[in-house]
C-alpha cells in the first residue's frame, strides 16, 4: 500500500510539472530575442551622447499590463546614458502579445565610444 501512494505521488508530481512547462510560451527564449529586438529599436541605432570610452550598461525594466515598458533601473557610470534611457524608453507600448507582465527584465547593453 505504501509504494502504490509512493508511485502515485511521482506520477502527479510528473503530470503536473509537464503541463506547467507546456502551459509557458512555445519558446521563451525567441520571446526575449525579440523582447531585445524591440527595446534597441525604440533606444535607436545612434545615441546622440559624447561617449568618451567604451563601457557596459544593464537596463532594468517590467512591462506593465497595458504592454508599456517601465525603466527600473539603468546601471551605468554615465548619467547622460541613464536619462536617455529613461526619456526613451519609459511607458512606451511595445508590441510583444506573449511576454509575462510584471516580471524584471535585465538587458545588458555595451556602449562603444565614437
């Protein structure tokens, strides 16, 4: 009687940790490719800044429900780099239909000097 709940239980335990992984979105990770795709598009191609050497930065952001973008955080040793961050990217709709709202996004992005 004990190993047929032992038995049981592992095959509950499986079933629902298969439906749980189905249930998420078909391929997260193009999900986020696309996510970056989307976010470097609104943060455009030339930042209009003096860069003076070639450094990294980490932008933290959420979506909200209504598919706008929120700027957490901009981790960078330029402050001129974190407000154009913040002034582009802050509650802009982005267009992205499977992306879990509300969940802290970290993007890192390397600054080249001109």
């Amino acid at each position: 009687m004990k190993n047929l709940k032992t038995i049981i239980t592992v095959i509950a335990i499986s079933l629902a940790t298969t439906f749980t992984t189905s249930a998420l979105g078909k391929n997260p990770s193009k999900d986020k490719k696309t996510l970056r795709t989307e976010i470097v598009s609104l943060l455009g191609n030339k930042i209009p800044l003096d860069i003076k050497e070639s450094s990294l930065a980490e932008i933290s952001f959420m979506i909200n429900n209504t598919n706008e973008v929120i700027v957490i955080s901009v981790d960078s040793k330029n402050s001129d780099f974190q407000s154009y961050v913040k002034n582009k990217l802050n509650y802009k709709k982005i267009k992205l239909k499977n992306i879990k709202k509300g969940e802290v996004y970290r993007m890192p992005i390397k600054l080249n000097k001109i």
